[in-house]
C-alpha cells in the first residue's frame, strides 16, 4: 500500500522527493488528471510505470517540467516555435513534442527520437517537480485503456495501490487531457485534440497544423 501525504502549504515533500529518486512511483495531481511520475534517470523506476499500467514499451513517456527552463536539459535543439508557444499556453494543457537530446533514456523515448513535454498549471506537481530537479517522467494514473483518476478515490480502486506514494491535493478540474502538437513535422501536428485548438494555434503563430 502506498503511503498518502494530504497536501497542504505546510507539507514538506522531503520524503517523496527521496522516494522519487530511489526510483520510486508517486501519483501527484495535475492541471488535467492525477499522474504518476518517476525520475527520468531512474531505469527501475520508468520500468514499473510500464507493467504497473500495463503500458506498450512501444509507447513513449511524457515529461512534466517545472519550467521552461528545464526543457533544454531533456531537448534539443528548441525551435522558435516552442518558445513562442509555450510563453502563450505554459503552464497549461498543451504538450510539445520536440527533438530528445541522446542523454535521454531510451525508456522515455521508447526508442525514437522525440520526447513529448508540458508544464502544468497546477501548484502541487509544478512543487514536486521543481524538488526533483525539474523532470519527471509521467503518464496518467490509471492502466492502460482504463479511465482517468481525477481523484484518489478512483485511484486507488485502480493501480493506487502498487505505488509508492500518493500526493494528495484534492479532486482535479474537469479539463480533458492535454492537447499533443508534434514540432517535429513540418506542418506541426496535433496528434491528441485537447483544451488548447488549432484556432488558438493557429492565431498564435499564424500556421496552419494538420491534425
């Protein structure tokens, strides 16, 4: 059973920053839903988000960064593109897919080149993930094909229980998962539709993305 910290401005997240880098799996709530993350250099750790989810080795992780900042440790090099766009929709729901920098683990990646990254707009996980250096690896807290945790409650009746930790911060919002833009096409793509549109993008920067 995982040990649960009720998230509140006097809580230290001391113990599951240590947690984190011993390769441990903490569910933290986000801008969208309740995710789970590890280190991005913990192999172990990305390991057991795929069998804990039931997740395809195929399927690449997402990473969550604490800012813009932190990107540049994970990708490169970044379009202007990625810059103009995240100074509009960061923090929030749009996930950029950019070029992995070859330090990247190959389990992040799943083997390509590309590494998808958001920053979210929500206190608890951008303070988790400034304690941990920036980056954690991610994905959503449920198995694969399954619903959404928007509260620990669903969780737990879920994979919850084989985690290390769980932050709790309360229910999250009712936004959908975030928007996915790949800058790596040309066109950029939006490979999942979410809260951020192609209208949005589109005035932004004044391209045309394909979906």
């Amino acid at each position: 059973m995982p040990q649960i910290l009720h998230f509140d401005k006097a809580s230290t997240l001391t113990p599951v920053v240590e947690s984190i880098r011993r390769g441990g799996l903490v569910a933290f709530p986000t801008d969208t839903v309740y995710g789970i993350g590890t280190s991005i250099g913990n192999e172990n750790g990305l390991e057991r988000i795929y069998r804990i989810k039931g997740r395809s080795f195929c399927k690449p992780l997402p990473v969550l960064v604490a800012s813009k900042v932190d990107v540049a440790g994970i990708a490169q090099p970044l379009p202007h593109l990625f810059y103009e766009l995240a100074a509009a929709f960061w923090p929030g729901a749009l996930t950029l897919v950019v070029k992995a920098a070859p330090t990247l683990s190959s389990r992040i990646t799943a083997g390509g080149s590309t590494v998808g990254v958001r920053m979210p707009d929500h206190p608890v996980a951008l303070q988790l993930l400034s304690e941990c250096g920036g980056c954690l690896a991610t994905t959503s807290a449920n198995r694969s094909n399954e619903p959404e945790a928007r509260h620990i409650q669903e969780m737990m009746q879920g994979i919850g229980k084989q985690l290390d930790w769980i932050v709790d911060g309360g229910p999250c919002g009712n936004q959908p998962p975030s928007t996915v833009l790949d800058l790596t096409q040309s066109p950029p793509r939006i490979r999942r539709p979410g809260p951020v549109t192609e209208e949005q993008i589109r005035e932004l920067t004044g391209i045309v993305v394909t979906s």
